[in-house]
C-alpha cells in the first residue's frame, strides 16, 4: 500500500491541474470562485494524503513486512543477567546478604543470604533466583512476582546488599583480622590490609596476591619496613582475589644472653652479631668459644661452630644466619665456678656485717 502513494498523490495533482485549467477558461468575473475552488482542491488532496499514510499496513502479505512493522514486545524480566547495559555492575553471588523491604508492606520486610544455588527466601514468594543479578534487575524480578502472584497491588520493593560476600578479597596471614573483606570499586592492597586491621608483629616483608583470574600466576608484592616508601606494591585488587601476609622469618638466641628469644627477620637476612646484639649481649659466663649454630636439615639437625670472640673482636667475619637457625652460646665452667666463689665470699662478708651489727 505504502507504494502506491506517489501514484495517487500524481493522480491528485493532476486533478487539480485540471480544474485549475478548466476555471482559467471562465470570466473574469468568476475570479474570486476560481481562487476558492483551487484551494479547497488542494486542501482535499494533502487531507487524503495524510489519511492513507496514517493507515495501517496490516493488509499486506508479506509476513515479513508485518513483523517489520509491528511494535517491539516489551521485555520480560529473567533470573538470567541478559541487561548488557549493567554488565559493569556488582551482580548478587553466593554467601551475599540482602536486605529485602516492600514499600508500606513491612511484613515482608526481610534478610536472606544467597544460597549456593544462587537463591534466597522470601515470604509468599517462596525461592527467587537472583544469583548472578544486579541489585537493581533483583529488584525487579521480585516486584514481578509479587504482582503476578496478587500478594501486592503495584509493590514496590527495594534491595539492599549488606555484604558482598562474592565481591570481596580474602585476607590470610599475618594480619589482625584475618577474613574476607569488599573490594568494591577501584581497591588497593593497602586498603585491604587496612580493613583487615593492619600488620601483625610478626608480618614479613612480603605479601603474596593470587588474581582470581589467573590462580596459577600468583605475585608476590615486597614491602618495605615503611608501607609508604613502597608505592608500588600497592597494587589492585579485584573480587574473588586472595591476600596471603606471609609471616617474617624467626631466628632464635639461646644460651649465656641477655635476653633469650625469637627475633624477626625484617630485612630478610640476620647476622649472628646483629642477633647478639637484640639479645642484649652475651653474660658474664658466657664461653664464647664454644658458640655454634644449630639448623634442622634434610638430614637432621647439624651444628656449626661460631667462633664469636672473634667475631665480637672483629678479627673474623660476621656469619649470616638463616630462618629458624639456633645461634647458642654455652656456658663457661670456669667462669661459672669464679662466679660462685665470689658469691660465697660476698654472702659471708655481708653475714659477718651483720654480725658486727648485731653482736
């Protein structure tokens, strides 16, 4: 139909073409009728044009055309994340907490967590399937089914996520609170590690990070002793990524020192002379000759000999220690046996000031 309308609009012209010709030939007297006429002529013939263009086509016989030409069905909300238009947005995954609230219909108020099927509960509506949802197409999926199942009149439902248990990062290690935390947006390692509380005292110096997109790549970040001297290591993190603090490396000083423990590793290497140092130094009856090493092998525990008087004298060099090594300085019998001798002659000098005291 559409293509027969120049044709009747050339008909038309031609029509009015020849009544206008055909009041040229009448009197000059008829000139005011000869100006109405042709207008209303023309008027007729666009009023005629705009009736068969406003008609519908539904009378041709292609198929195809009628489907070209009838209007587009509305879409119909899905359990499945077919909106390319959010694709970008944060979609509802398993362990993720909603908060579900109807607008003047507090009764079906609620909370539910997404199961690993990827539904939750919810009053008259029984199991929805959001998972993979965006809030807002979550939203919408229920209003739907409040209104097709007659429970709400025109309901308006709002759902709010309080935790975004798949969206987040997983904190291990030396951290004060270990767990799962969000990493929605553009989030950094150190503002994870912030939400986790920070460093323990026995945090190393490097951390590793395994992208859930890449499990077999994990990376490992180097810190320094001060976060802020290591910008680079403040790298992205992502959804589903897991934060691994790794735990310094432990040296231990036993023996004739003055402070036995474990001391951390920070830089990644200790000397023996720096682990005597932060055990406050060797005794008064400490046999320095007989210092060793001891570290657990393949093979079992092996002894190394340190020669520490030297090494104090520094007329030997220093020997870097390895994590888990037992540095141990014995005791010295001699200088034991000293030791006793001269308690016992000032436990009877004091005795015998008492004496005279009180004679």
């Amino acid at each position: 139909m559409t293509d027969q309308l120049p044709v009747l609009h050339d008909r038309r012209a031609r029509l009015a073409g020849k009544m206008f010709t055909g009041l040229e030939m009448l009197s000059p007297r008829r000139s005011w009728l000869r100006g109405g006429v042709f207008t209303a002529a023309l008027l007729l013939v666009m009023a005629q044009g705009l009736a068969a263009q406003d008609r519908p086509t539904s009378t041709s016989r292609n198929p195809a055309d009628a489907a070209q030409a009838a209007p587009a069905a509305q879409p119909q909300v899905s359990a499945t994340p077919s909106d390319t238009s959010s694709s970008d947005s944060l979609r509802l995954g398993t362990g993720d907490l909603v908060e579900v609230s109807v607008y003047n219909v507090p009764e079906l108020s609620t909370k539910a967590r997404v199961s690993s099927a990827g539904d939750i509960y919810l009053p008259l509506v029984d199991y929805v399937r959001v998972g993979g949802l965006t809030a807002d197409q979550a939203q919408a999926l229920i209003q739907k089914r409040l209104s097709d199942g007659g429970f709400v009149k025109n309901p308006h439902v709002s759902v709010f996520v309080q935790e975004y248990a798949s969206q987040g990062a997983s904190v291990l290690g030396e951290v004060a609170r270990p767990g799962i935390y969000p990493a929605l947006g553009q989030q950094r390692l150190f503002d994870v590690i912030s939400a986790a509380g920070g460093f323990t005292e026995k945090a190393g110096q490097s951390i590793t990070v395994t992208h859930r997109s890449q499990p077999d790549k994990p990376v490992t970040v180097p810190l320094a002793r001060n976060a802020t001297d290591s910008p680079e290591g403040n790298i992205p993190v992502f959804p589903g990524d897991t934060i691994v603090v790794r735990k310094a490396d432990v040296v231990y000083v036993v023996g004739e020192v003055g402070r036995p423990s474990g001391f951390l590793m920070d830089s990644g290497h200790l000397t023996v002379l720096q682990a005597i140092a932060l055990a406050g130094g060797t005794t008064r009856i400490a046999k320095l000759s007989g210092a060793r090493i001891l570290r657990k092998g393949p093979a079992g525990i092996s002894e190394t000999p340190v020669e520490l008087k030297k090494i104090l004298e520094a007329k030997s060099p220093d020997v870097v220690m390895q994590a888990d090594d037992i540095l141990f300085v014995p005791t010295s019998a001699a200088k034991a046996a000293a030791g006793r001798t001269m308690e016992a002659v000032m436990q009877t000098a004091t005795a015998l000031s008492i004496v005279a005291v009180h004679p």
